[in-house]
C-alpha cells in the first residue's frame, strides 16, 4: 500500500512515498530557510509563494526517488492542519489535483499528530500502545494520550511560547543566527558549558497542570544578557557581566537543562495522572523538531528506562518538519478504513480534541 504524502505546513515543502504506514521509500524536502535567515522568523507571504514554485518538482523527486511511478499510488496524505493558512492552502491544492488526477482517495492528516508517529517509521514493529506523546516544535508543545497509533487526546499545551520557539528567541538574544535552536544546542555540548552556571526558572504553573510554559525562561535569558530592567524607587540592579563566549555557552547549557527539565516534569505528570485514572502506558511516542536536541533525548531514553516504557524517538531525518511522517499517518488511518473527499479544507489550528485525566 504506497501512500504520497504532502507537507506544507510552514516552511518546507516536503513529499513522500511511504508503504504500508511505516516503510519509507523516499522524503523529499525543498528547504526555505535561506528565503527567511534574513528576516529572523519565517514570513508567511514569502513562504506560501516558494511552495507554489517548490511543490511540483518535489512531488516528482519523490516519486522518482522512491523508484515508482505516479500509477502505483494508492492514497494520497496532506497535512492540512495546523499551520500558516498560505501555505496548508499549497500543500490541500496539489493534493486534491493529484487524488483527483490518479483516481485514488485523499486523507486529510493533522500534521501535530503526524509528528508523533514519525519515530514509528523504518521501523518493523509498532510501539505497545497506550503511549504517551510528546509534541516538541517550533509551533506546538503539547503532551497526548494515545490509546491507537491513529488516534491522539490532548492532555496539556503550552500557554504561551512553544520550547522550539523559546530556543529560537534565546538563541536570537545570544546573537545566534536563525534557526538558533540547533546551534544553541550544540554551544550546550561544549565539553567546558557549565549547566549550572545560571539558575533559570522552570515553570511549573498549578499544582497537577499538564500545561506548559515556556515565556518566563526566555525573559530570563533576556534579563541574563541585557540586564534586570531598573524599577522605580529601586536601586538599579548590577550590569550583567560581559557576552564573552564562555558566558555564551553557559548560558546556552543552563538553558538547555531549565527547558529539558521543563518538558520532563510534566511527562512524568503526565504518566503519573494517566496511571492514577487506570491508563498504564507502555511507550513513549516523540517528535517534532526539538526531538533532535541533544538533551532532551537523553532525558527521555532514561525515563523510558526507569519507568520500562518502550520509547519511540524519531531519527534525527524525521525530527523536523518531513512529508514521510504525513504519508505515514494517512497510509495508516487508509488502512484503517479512514479518508476525506475533495472537500477537504486546509485550517490554522489543531482540532486533536483534549482529554482529561481526572
Ligand atoms: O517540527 P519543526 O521542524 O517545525 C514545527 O512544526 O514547528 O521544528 C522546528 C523547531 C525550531 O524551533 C528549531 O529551533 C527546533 O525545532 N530545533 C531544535 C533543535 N533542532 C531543531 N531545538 C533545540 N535543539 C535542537 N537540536
Ligand atoms: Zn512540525
């Protein structure tokens, strides 16, 4: 069963052919990120049109990648929410002209739940289910319960900056080039980065929340770096010391340990409400692109462990945003007896309804 997938959602402009769910056969991605360095965040006008330019030719690659023809498809997948309406609106457009073209049927895929399923693929064996999930990206931090692979319960969101987005900006405040996540996570690596060096706060909000938040962390870095700002009738706070790159890199591994620690209370939250309303999980299902950090995977792998869950983290090649995890979640909710019509309609935002624990 080969599933085409589509993923336009933000910035890359991704296709792929995956068999039978879980099988990649290829992934091709056409990357903007030189079109939007300059502007230090992703312009919404500027994106929708490099799809319109990107869509076609990367539609062909990854057929021709994948060493089949447009006739041997048999479903085609497009993430066509949540994300930058321009751009979905790309992505939802090409999909119905292909599904139309081929005679094949069209499945509408929720490209937050596809990050879950993405370190299912090239793997032979599902996950034990029910699982934990995590969503960890530059748009969405969220946690699930997944009672089926094709199936996602929200039990807690951010409430504010998304942790790719916190990593972005505090990379941004230490004068690193945009994406900064990536390369504030490598400054972190340093064998000499002390993670100890600055005591940045992790957010913890109501006793038993399952939400996030991720903006008092980013306003740290930013007092941390530019100085506490002087309140009236106070005397003013000492200047912070100066950007030198060993402060550079000890602030990047204090930061690195608040915003791991912060995703890693709540999963064990999570685990721990879940078990108290009788939902034992057996794995750990995460991605989205802050799943490529350093830290936070090695957080995750020892969870998994001490408490024996099988844990399912994508390849680095499936962290970022990538049309295989789009065709993977389609190719599997076809097969489960799911899909859309040519009605299908491109949306801003997630409909993954919540759940909760009580
Ligand atoms: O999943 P993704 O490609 O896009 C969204 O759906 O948002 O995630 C991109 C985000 C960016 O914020 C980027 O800085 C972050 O993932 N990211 C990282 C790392 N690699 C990518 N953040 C921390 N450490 C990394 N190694
Ligand atoms: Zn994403």
């Amino acid at each position: 069963m080969l599933t085409l997938g589509f993923e336009t959602s933000c910035d890359e402009t991704a296709c792929a052919v995956v068999r039978d769910g879980h099988r990649v056969l290829s992934n091709a991605i056409a990357t903007q990120t030189e079109l939007h360095e300059g502007y230090g965040g992703v312009v919404p006008e500027i994106a929708g049109r490099a799809h319109v330019e990107r869509i076609i030719p990367v539609m062909r690659r990854s057929v021709s990648d994948a060493g089949v023809s447009l006739r041997d498809i048999d479903a085609v997948a497009v993430g066509h929410r949540p994300g930058l309406i321009g751009s979905l609106l790309v992505g939802v457009s090409a999909s119905k002209a292909a599904a139309l073209a081929l005679g094949v049927p069209l499945v509408g895929v929720d490209h937050v739940q596809a990050h879950l399923v993405a370190g299912t693929l090239d793997t032979n064996e599902d996950p034990p289910m029910p699982a934990l999930g995590l969503v960890v990206s530059g748009g969405h931090t969220a946690m699930y319960y997944i009672p089926s692979l094709i199936e996602a319960r929200r039990l807690g969101s951010t409430r504010d900056d998304a942790v790719g987005e916190a990593y972005d900006k505090a990379a941004t405040i230490l004068g690193l080039q945009y994406p900064g996540g990536p390369r504030l996570d490598k400054l972190a690596q340093h064998p000499a980065a002390d993670p100890y060096s600055i005591e940045f706060p992790v957010s913890r909000l109501e006793d038993g929340s399952l939400d996030f938040s991720f903006s008092g962390l980013k306003t740290a870095m930013l007092y941390a770096v530019k100085g506490v700002p002087v309140r009236k009738g106070r005397p003013g706070p000492p200047p912070p010391p100066p950007l030198t790159d060993v402060r550079v890199r000890d602030l990047a591994a204090s930061f690195q340990r608040a915003a791991c620690h912060a995703v890693m209370l709540k999963m064990g939250r999570a685990l721990e409400a879940l078990a108290d309303g009788g939902i034992e999980c057996r794995s750990i299902l995460a991605g989205g692109g802050v799943t490529a950090n350093s830290r936070l995977r090695k957080e995750l792998t020892s969870l998994a462990t001490e408490r024996n869950l099988e844990l399912c983290l994508p390849k680095m090649a499936y962290c970022l945003d990538n049309a295989a995890m789009i065709a993977a979640l389609g190719g599997r909710r076809f097969m489960a007896g799911v899909h859309d019509d040519l009605t299908l309609r491109a949306h801003p935002s997630s409909d993954i309804p919540a759940y909760t624990v009580l």
